[in-house]
C-alpha cells in the first residue's frame, strides 16, 4: 500500500513543480484585423502602435552568414570600440573563440572602454570561469542574469534568451549566434553550424541597447546613462524598424504577435527559418490558414542534427496540418540549422534571438526587429534558396510513413509544449 502512495505522492510534486514553472497562456493572439484587406494597413506603423514599440526610420541591416562572416566582424567593432561594449549573450560555452572573445574584451578593458558583459546562468553552464576571472581581472563588469534559487522556481525559468552586442551606441549585432566552438567556419561539416547574426546602424540601435539595458538592469542594479550608451545617431540606411523586446508575462506575446500579424498582412509568400518549431495553436492555425489562402509558406528546420530531439520530435506532429494546408517543409541536412528569420512578401523581414515555439513568446527575454527593407529581403532570399539547395522537402508521405511508435513519441513530446 506505502509504495502506490509514494508513487502518487511523488507525481503530485512532480506536477506541482510543473505547474509551478510552466507560464500562463498570456499569448491569446486576436482571431481578425479590423480591415479586410491587409493591403489598406501600413505593417510597421500597426505593428509599433499595437506593441507601443519604436518605429524608427534611416536603418541599415547587414547580414552576416555564419561564423567565418560573424565572428570577424564582432571581434572588429570590439577592437575598434572607443567609449563601450555592452555584450549579452545566452550562450557562452567554451573553444577557441570564446578565449579570443574574452581576450579581446579584456583589452578593451585595457585601454579604457566601459566593458559589460551579461551572461544567462543557464545557458553560459559550460563557460571557463578562467575566462570570467581574465575579464574581471582587466576590469570588465560581468554579470550572471537570474542564477538558479530554489526559492524561485517559476522566475528562474524566465531566461535570457537575447543575443546583443551594442559598441559605442551606434553599432548593434543580433540574431542566433552563441560564442561556441559551434558557431565557427562555415556550416562544412556537422561540427559547424549553420546560423545568421546581423550587424544594424541607425537609430534603431538605441533600442538593442534598451534590451541589454533592460536585463542588465535587473542582474546588476546599475541603470545604464549617458552619451556614452545613448549618443545622437544618424540615419544610415532605408530601413524602417520596429524593435520588439518580448519578456515573460502580459496579456499577448509580443514576438508571437509580431510573427501573427505579418502572417496575416502576407500576400504572396511567407518564408520561415527556424531551429525550433513548436508553436501555440493559435499561430499554427495563422500559418495554416495564410497557406490555404494561396500565400506560399515555407518552413526550413533543423533535421536530426539537432541539439534538442525533444523539440524535434515535438515539431514532427504539426507536419501533417501544415503540408495538408499547403506549406512546404524543408529539413536542412549537412548540420544544425540555428538560423531565425521570417520574410513576408518582398518588404518584410523579421530577425533576432526569437525561435517559432512557446518558450520564445512566453518564458524567455528575447529581441526581435521586425523591418520594412528590401535590401535585406533580397539577401535573405537568397541565403534561404542556398539553404532550402542543402535541405530535404517533406512530403505528406514521408509523414505517411511514420512509425506507430515514431508518432507516439512525437506526440508525448509535444505534451511539454509549454516549456519548448
């Protein structure tokens, strides 16, 4: 009789744990816009005015592919830093590069720039604490965001999730990246994988600055001021853009609105580069529905090279609807696919830290910056062609061809779509 008790007992904290840590479903998303014609809305202005987020016009935004592109040009605006460094990032692991990043930064250090560093508790795990202590010793501030409490279950689980470097206030990266061995050369081979950054100028960088700013805040106590982080910024390119900065809690996802209301604008295509792909229903059912309108939709994932299985099998049950409803589904094949990108129609694109599942629109800090710019659609247009070349499509009948024990597992998965 005592061992049915212990087991029942032990499954009710089990659950109560679960329950503790799993966020609200704050992301109920509208069902219409007020126009029938998504063509009467101008995107950018309904997307700040919705979210009160910044529209900002006179932005550039370059796309750097992969760690041969993105690393040199990280490690130039460092060595080229003469006011500030402000560096968040979720993951910071180990390797070559993370010693020459550290390295770098504590030269910086060195020759007097205001050197901070904000590293999420969970995901920076693996990182050498030598190379905190070679920063802290140059005089870098480093600081750890939400550092496990077992007090605190259900804040600890609200991570940082963003990837943001701001150098002297005018120049900002975003986008997938994590300071890794991974992230080194050029997507050759199964150890390197296959990622976006994005190097922005223009006013708009004020605002990557607020997400560092904002998390910074919170881990360390200081409030960021000063020409030195906020300098007057010229315009420096064509782009318009609204910079989203999505946190845990509130009455709609901000990232999950930013993906719902594009969708809905769409017209002709709606292009979707994802690690991971576990969204809620009410997005599903948005990407469905813009297929079946005659909007072409393509999603590129990650294959079995994946660092999550548990979100790759949780992503194989939405396969059926969306192929049923049209959409073309890419698996990218030499490695892991980490890229995070959304293009709608041949004027919008959407970048930033932001992954297509729950634990984005809900239990994660993450920067988004939604942007009115052909340039980069075009450039991203072409990337997404190469990787859609090294992809394979799923068809309805590879689907077809599951396992009974294969679907069995994706659907148990998918029963933790809410921590995803």
């Amino acid at each position: 009789m005592l061992y049915p008790l212990a087991g029942l007992g032990a499954a009710a904290i089990l659950y109560g744990a679960y329950a503790l840590a799993t966020a609200e479903p704050t992301d109920v998303l509208p069902d219409r816009v007020s126009l029938e014609d998504p063509d009467q809305f101008d995107l950018a202005t309904v997307l700040a005015a919705n979210l009160d987020a910044p529209l900002l016009e006179g932005n550039r935004i370059e796309l750097l592919e992969n760690g041969d592109e993105i690393f040199p040009a990280m490690l130039g605006a460092i060595r080229d830093a003469r006011q500030s460094i402000n560096l968040l990032t979720y993951i910071y692991w180990q390797g070559e590069i993370a010693r020459e990043f550290a390295a770098e930064l504590a030269a910086a250090c060195r020759r007097g720039v205001e050197v901070r560093v904000l590293l999420d508790a969970v995901g920076s795990v693996p990182m050498d604490e030598a190379l905190v202590e070679e920063m802290r010793a140059a005089g870098c501030r480093v600081a750890v965001f939400r550092p496990p409490r077992w007090n605190e279950l259900r804040r600890m689980n609200g991570r940082t999730h963003r990837k943001v470097m701001v150098v002297d206030g005018t120049r900002g990266f975003t986008g997938g990246v994590g300071i890794a061995t991974e992230w080194t050369g050029d997507a050759e081979d199964e150890h390197h994988w296959r990622d976006d950054h994005f190097l922005i100028s223009g006013p708009s960088v004020r605002y990557l600055q607020g997400a560092f700013a904002e998390n910074w805040r919170e881990a360390s106590g200081e409030a960021l001021a000063g020409a030195r982080f906020y300098p007057t910024i010229e315009p420096s390119g064509v782009a318009r853009v609204v910079t989203v900065l999505g946190q845990p809690g509130g009455t709609v996802s901000p990232v999950a609105f930013v993906y719902w209301l594009s969708l809905r604008r769409a017209r002709e295509r709606v292009w979707i580069s994802t690690p991971y792909y576990a969204p809620d229903p009410g997005l599903q059912k948005s990407i469905e529905e813009t297929a079946r309108r005659g909007v072409e939709v393509l999603l590129i994932v990650p294959n079995d090279l994946n660092d999550s299985r548990l979100v790759r099998w949780a992503s194989r049950i939405h396969y059926r609807p969306l192929l049923e409803a049209g959409v073309r589904i890419f698996e990218y094949q030499p490695t892991m696919f980490h890229v995070k990108a959304v293009i709608v129609d041949r004027d919008w694109a959407i970048v930033g830290s932001a992954n297509f599942d729950n634990r984005s629109f809900e239990l994660n800090y993450e920067v988004v910056v939604a942007a009115e710019d052909t340039v980069l659609v075009t450039d991203l247009e072409e990337s997404m062609r190469a990787d859609m070349r090294r992809s394979k499509e799923i068809t309805l009948k590879d689907v077809q061809e599951w396992s009974i024990l294969e679907r069995g597992r994706d659907r148990l998965a998918s029963a933790l779509r809410e921590q995803l």
